[in-house]
C-alpha cells in the first residue's frame, strides 16, 4: 500500500493512521541508512520551511533546520519577540498587531510548509499553545508541523519508537514504563503524551507511575486506553517509584512533569513540591529487576534528579540514539507532507 | 530595449528609470508564473546577501530570505544588537564600536548585495534612516537594497502596483485613493511615500486624504505632484474621510500614518490624537461609491480601525496578492542588481 | 606532500603543524582566487556547520556563514540565550539545564562541525573560554572550530599572514611591531596572542611594545620566545611608545588590550586607566620611521585611538585585505578539517 500524505498538517501521531506512522517511520530509518543520497537532497530544492518558536529549543531548532538544508531546501528561524502577531480567534494571545489570519495566508505564499514551538511557559491556559497551531493550520494550505505545544510532540514520539525498534524490532506486546520523576525543571506533558500515545497505538503494553496528585490529563489518557483497549493491551497505573520497575518492562522513560494545578499555582509552588520527592528517579538498581529494559528520554536530561548519571551513560541508553533519530523523523515528515514523497508500506 | 541595473542601490523607485521600474515588473511577473525554474534558481549560486534589521519585520524578512534562497543563494539575517557598529559621517549614532566606512568595506568583500531596513524608531530625526542607507551605499560596491526605512519602501511599492496591474492592468489613466486612516499604531511613512511616487510615476491619477494636520513632507509631495504634471494627470489633496470615495476611484489604500510633529511630541500623544479620529476608516458603504475599487494596503492591516473586516477580507481585497509581490519584486530586485540579468522591455 | 587534518579541531594555531599551517595558506590562497569555482562549492553540500555564539560578532559570524554557503552547505547561527545548557565538567556555567556532555554527543550527529565564539566577559576567569571549547572538543567527534575565545584567535592568526604574505612575500627573517595602543575597549587577547604566535612560528622576528603593567600572560609569552628561538629569530619586549617604531619594521599592529588585572578589577577600572595613556597610538610619523610597513589589525579598528585615521585608512593598511581572508581560511579550515580536503605543499 502506498502511503501519501501530502499537505497533510502534523499535530500529534495521534491524527495520523497507524499506516502513516508506519510509513514515516520507513522513510525515517532510509533516510537515516543513505543520510546524503542523491534521492533525498532535491525533495524540498529552493524551498522554505519557517520555524516559529515561542518557545527556545536546542535539538528542535538545529534538527529542524539540518532536516530542511538535508532536503535541498531552507528553513528560517523566526522568533515572535521579531514578529507582530496578534491574538487568535481562539482566545490565545500573542502579541499586539496582525490578526493569525492575516498573517498565515501571506506565510502560506512564501513558504512550503511551517513549524511551530509552544510550550505552557507561552500560553496561559492549558490547551492554547495547541490551539494556535490549529488556527495557523486553518488559515494555511501547506502542512503545518507541531515542534512541541503544550499538549503533544508528534515528531518526539516518531523518533521515540524508532529507536526502540532500532534497537529491540517489533513493539507488538511489548512493555513500556514512564515513570514520573523528581526535579526542579515544571516539565511540559508533550513528551510525555507523545509516548504514551505512540507506543499504547502501537500495540505495547504501558505501565504509568507517577505520585498521587500527578496525575495526567484525563481527555489523553482516555486515548491511551482506548488505543490499548484497541490493540488487547495493558494499561496500567501505579502510585509508586518502585514497584512498577519488574520483569516486564523493556523501556524505562523516566521523566519530570508538573502536576495538575501547576496553571494556577505556576512554576515556584510546583519545584518546590516535586523536588522533595527523591525517591522518584530512575537508578541502577531498579533497572536491574527489569528485562533488560533500554533507557529512554527526549532530552535535555535532568541528571541526578530523572535518572542518575550511572543510566543515563550506561550501556543500556539510547538517549542519544533517539535525539539522532528527530533529524530523520523530521525529514521523513517533511518530505512526505511537503514534497508529497509517497512510501510503499 | 535591454535594461541592465547590474551594480545599483535600489533606495526608492523614484531614483529608478520608468524603463527600469518596468523591467523589474515584468520580471517578476514572469518569476511569479515560473516560480521555481532552472532559469532563476542559480543567479545567485553559493552568494551571500545579508539583511540588515534595526527594526523587526514578518513579511520583509521572510520574503528576502526565501528570495535569496529561490535564487540559489543565502540570506544573512543580522539584527544589529548583535553588531557593533558606530554612528555615520552623517550624524546617525547606531552604537558604540566601528565606522561604517570600515564595516561597509568589509562587508562588501563577503557579500553580493545587503538589504538595510531601519525605521523612525531606530533614528532621532526624520530622515536619519534614509542617511544611513546612503552611507553605507557611499562605502560598498555591491548593490544596497532598502527593506523599509524612515522615508521609503520601493519593494513595497513594487508590489503594489504589480498587484494592481495583475487584477486592472494597464494603470495609465486610473485612479488611486490613498486615505489616512485612524489607529493606535503611528505608522510610518515609508510605505506610503513609496506607494504615491509610483503610482503618479506610472501615470495614475491620485487622490489623497487625511484629516488636516497630517501633511506628508512637502519634499514628497512635490515630487508626487511633478509626477503627476509629467504625466498630465491629476494630484488632489482632499481634507475629508468621506468626500473622496467616488466614481472615479478604482483603487484604495487606507493607511494610518504619524503627523509632522510625530518626532517632537513622540507616540504617546500620537497615538491619543490619532485613535479619536474614527471617521478616518475604509468601510464597505464608502467603498461601494468607487468604481468596484479594489482593496490595497502594504500589511499588517489595524483591522477595524484602518480598514473594516468586512473590507479586508472581502473579494476586492487584494492585499495578500500585494503581500505574495514581495517575494517576486525583491528576487527581480536581486537578480538584476547582483546577478546582472539583463530584462528586454 | 599531503596534508590531511580531517576530524582534527582547531583550537589555536600553535596546536597545528607548520606543514598544516602553510596548507591552509595555500588552499585559502586558491579558494580567495577561484573563489566560486565548482571544485570548492559540494565540498560541504547539505551538510551543517554550527555556529555558538557566546559573544556577538560581526566579521565573524557573517564570514563563517558564507563560507558554509560557499562551500555548499548551511551554518546555523546559535546564540546560548536561545539554548539550555549546563556548567561544564571544567567549572565554566553556561545555563541551567543540559550538561555539554549530553548536548555535544547530539550535536555531532546532526553537524558537521562546529563553531564556538566565547570571550572574557562571558567567564569569570581567564581561560574558562577556552576550556568551554576543549570541553565540546572532548565530547564530539567532529571538528570543533574556534571562533575566538578568550586565549586564542586561530581563524585570525591565519587571516593576518595571508595578507602579510599577499603584499610581501615569504615572512620569514621580517620583523613584525605589535603594540599596544590606549582607548576605552578594555579588549581581549586572543587576537594579539594568535598573531604573536603565528608569525613567530613562521619564521618572523617579533617587537612586542607596550607600558608597563601591560604584560601578556606569561605562558603565552614563553611560547612565543620558544617559536622565535627555534627559528633563530628575534623576540624582543619594549616599554615605549615610540621606540619600536624603526626601520627593521614591515609590519605594525596596534591594538589596545586590557591588564593581567581586568578579571579583578573589571572594565571600568581597567578603561579609566587604558583611556589616558595616549602617547600609544600609531600615526604617521611614527609610520615614517618605520621600513614602508604595513598596518595590519583585526578590525573592528578604534580609530583615533589605536591608529589615527590618516593610517587607518591610507595606502599601507591592509585591514580590509585581512578582514576579506577571514571567509578564505575558514572555507578552507572546514573543507580541510570537515570535508577531508587534502592539500599538496
């Protein structure tokens, strides 16, 4: 079957078929085994690719903007603070000046496709950051990639599963745990809900830990029980930083996030509550009583707080493998939703 | 006829060659309907053109960088914050550090041309912005493009009247309403100048309006009205909001812009007398007394105080056609003055 | 025979080969004269070079970004305000966040090469810059680039001998003057350094003048010594501003820096003394005395401080010749190091 997804907008795995993740995914590993090859380089050729971030990013900005240059094409890195925006029609506001509107169908003119960074430091209620990408995808007719928002992270969860399957093959059946984890860092859900949703879509078992009062947004994990409902898998929740950490679990991703209430408590309330719970890290000895399991993180890592220094750079990572993997990720999407690449799976 | 500009400073239309005016025209004409041809995409191979922003901009910026990129090259977006340049031999202070006779001279060894954008707020007194662009133009060998400053816009103007042509042609003998408009904004005059240098240089009739106390520079408007004398068609300064909207008008263009004491009495109080003047609007009642005018305006739009919503995104709109022009106007721009292509009119 | 530093950074020039350097010259010579030439322009194609900068710069990110161009690829400007990144394992803090261990092992898979520009006011102490730089070095295994940091200047050293022996020939048994010149810049060493250490290593006998208090690091200085007696050279310190100015000269450069203090009392202090001592400027007569030299500088030149206009800009500066060689010893330091270029001497 030939997968086609040309002008398609990328907002979460969660909107594309498990055909099209499959077919990103080919494309991804290809593009990474022939990184240079002559049938990649023109796909995007004297093409512009924006990037705008609300949010910074180290791996995002320069895998992004390697991705356009690998495919023949440009990618401009734009930052609101240089721009005048004004506030949606869905209640986000931006900055003082051009209605979305106005501004996207001129964008939809110069360029062959658009990014977009927003994380909840950007917005001020959950859910907006995500409602801005949609309104920029409702006004444009090229595709419109998701860099991060502060609900999902499309291109984070790809690379994510890639390297798992680069590295253990087939997901089916499967066990992943995510583990909340301690630190002083307020983390965004994105990742985290990206995981979650890619792995549960694609037939792996999910054990969720986290300390009571951390508990997800209930609308996603819904969708993460219904997508292992849909595959016969299991779904699991556990209250505690030991016990999930047995002989099932293939995939360790232990990783921050800020609790429920951290919209209206902000930032200062919710460290100061999350970095007393110590206990909550990924060490050796709890990856010792798993199966082997692969460490895996989107990175930045927060060392000695996520996960101490002796996982983190133990044999068992493949942290650094997985960031790889977004330049590839990246391209694949880019070329298939951009270029209109079609891929055989 | 062979129009050959290879080498010249692009600061205004109005020190362009109607000859040359149109061969850049018909260029970007022909760039637009083949956007991505073999026979555009090498002029400006492995160059470099680099950007100069004192002041921030969406559509400028966006619109060089994917021109130098259409044309094989690479645009340099430089933000002069991150520069240390010193004030010019004509009095414009920019910052502690280098003349511009030693940066401009450098620079040109690595470039193949460099667009300045610089507007009333980077500068002390009207015309400073202009200065600057002379100067570093005195200092350097390859072509000096204005993206904007404190007096005019010729890519802007460009791609107003290419615009106009697309949807009217001919212009010759049409008339242009350029209205102020009220706001809370203190707009420049650049995109306005430019827009009634061309208009009256390529034969059109213009109406202009605006309440009393907002007289553009007399300088301008002389050389608008010699246009217009040269031509032997009409000038009209009209002190009304209403009054110009007529049977005569195929095209309008409302726009807020500062009045004549703007650098004495600053944005404050700008902006206090500006914004009490509702009247000053572009709305479907008065556009329904031209001739099926249609819609122009540089963007962004101040919606419901420029222009109504009912206006601008209405089928006589023509603002995002105007926008697209930038791209076409500026990569003509390009290939003629860094590249030397040569266009037969 | 051939000269092959593929994979190896370039962290100062005291640290390459005398055979490495004299490849660099003569591939920089040749890119300078085919500077477009096909043989040069796939040497990076889709390939990324990143650019950190600590500290801004104007010559120096312009000139590496078009040299990436140049080469075919892309380089990406990178400021760390934008980014998270942590302390280093040497002691230098950069950011909250990631550790440069985590950081650098991503980076290298997505470029290929970096760049980092780091000086004095970005550390607390001497040498920290330069430690930063060994820290990516350490981590990444593609070639790392010093953009000037706060010892050393390679990029620099290299550019100054190539228009030294561009308009006098082979340098060796000429004397070069460098002196200290007074001014408010409070500036760094690492352009000083790099050019007392290149010409020493090439065969050059060195006048270093400057008031007392005014010494280099001594470290540098017992390198500089070893270079001159290794090739039977003349190094010799003076502490008068006039003095040095006689007819053994061919070559002046006067350049203001700060005190072995400056980390302690900081760039007040350090200008309110600098800015006083005025007798240490070159000017013409000086010049006169000299053997026709050459005045040479990094540039950005603090005119009527460092030099008087009248040498700065007459027939014996070479500044801008040396500013243009930065673009062609960088292309040639990437094709070399990046791109695996082998040179013939």
């Amino acid at each position: 079957m030939l997968v086609d997804i040309k002008g398609k907008d990328v907002l979460t795995t969660q909107e594309l078929s498990v055909d099209e993740i499959k077919a990103i995914l080919k494309l991804a590993k290809e593009m990474k085994k022939d990184r240079f090859d002559k049938k990649f380089n023109q796909l995007l050729k004297d093409k512009t690719f924006l990037m705008f971030f609300f949010n910074p990013s180290l791996r995002t900005r320069i895998s992004f903007e390697a991705a356009a240059t690998e495919l023949g094409g440009h990618a401009q890195f734009l930052e609101p603070k240089t721009m005048r925006l004004k506030k949606t029609s869905q209640g986000v506001e931006v900055q003082a000046g051009e209605t979305i509107e106005d501004a996207a169908q001129v964008l939809a003119r110069y360029a062959a496709g658009m990014g977009i960074r927003i994380l909840e430091t950007s917005v001020k209620h959950y859910g907006d950051g995500n409602a801005l990408l949609r309104e920029y995808a409702r006004w444009m007719n090229v595709p419109i990639i998701n860099m991060a928002d502060d609900k999902y992270h499309p291109c984070q969860g790809l690379s994510d599963v890639m390297g798992m399957e680069e590295h253990r093959g087939d997901l089916k059946g499967k066990t992943v745990l995510m583990s909340w984890a301690h630190g002083a860092l307020a983390r965004s859900y994105c990742s985290v809900h990206e995981n979650l949703l890619i792995t549960s879509r694609l037939g792996m078992n999910v054990k969720l830990a986290y300390p009571k009062g951390y508990d997800l947004p209930e609308e996603e994990i819904a969708k993460v029980k219904k997508n292992c409902e849909m595959n016969g898998t299991k779904f699991e929740i556990i209250n505690d930083p030991y016990a999930a950490y047995n002989e099932d679990v293939e995939f360790v991703y232990s990783r921050n996030w800020f609790g429920p209430d951290f919209y209206e408590i902000g930032k200062e309330a919710e460290i100061a509550r999350a970095r007393k719970m110590t206990d909550w890290i990924c060490d050796q000895e709890r990856m010792d009583r798993t199966n082997n399991a692969l460490f895996i993180h989107p990175m930045p890592v927060d060392r000695g707080k996520e996960v101490t220094d002796e996982v983190a750079s133990g044999p068992n990572s493949i942290i650094t493998d997985i960031a790889e993997n977004r330049l590839h990720t990246q391209k694949a999407i880019m070329a298939m939703t951009m270029a209109g690449l079609k891929v055989k799976i």
